[in-house]
C-alpha cells in the first residue's frame, strides 16, 4: 500500500465512556475519523482497538504517524 494519507494534521478531541470500545482508524480512508468505518478493507492495515478506562476527553491521532497508537503524541507537528 503507498503512504497512509493524512485526514488532519492535529488531534481529534473526543469525549470517551469508560468501559466503552473505540476502533481507531489507522489508514486514514474512514469517513468517520477519527474512527473506523471499513475502509481499510483490502489493505494489509487493520484499526487499532482502544478501551477507555475511564471517561473524560481523549485525543486521537488525526495525522496517522503516532507511535502512541491510537493517541495523539504530537507527530503532526512535525510534518
């Protein structure tokens, strides 16, 4: 597959319930992002699961290039 795109180039602030599952998008095709809708079908990527331990605000990579899958790490700023 060629280079992940990037949907955008700064966190998406997201409102999470603890004990709730969030599918992250990691190929940056979805149409919900920062979630997964499906889109990665056909590619060798998959999303990332996370389980929000409590609820509060999180941030979600909207770059793709986070090594702190699936929160953002601040590597959009370096693009």
């Amino acid at each position: 597959m060629s280079e992940i795109p990037i949907p955008q180039k700064a966190p998406y602030p997201v409102e999470v319930e603890a004990g709730k599952k969030y599918f992250w998008c990691a190929c940056g095709r979805s149409n919900k992002q920062p979630f997964c809708d499906g889109s990665h079908e056909g590619t060798d990527i998959t999303p990332a699961m996370h389980t929000a331990e409590e609820s509060k605000t999180l941030y979600f990579c909207g770059c793709k290039r986070t090594q702190a899958v699936p929160l953002c790490d601040g590597s959009h700023s370096k693009l």
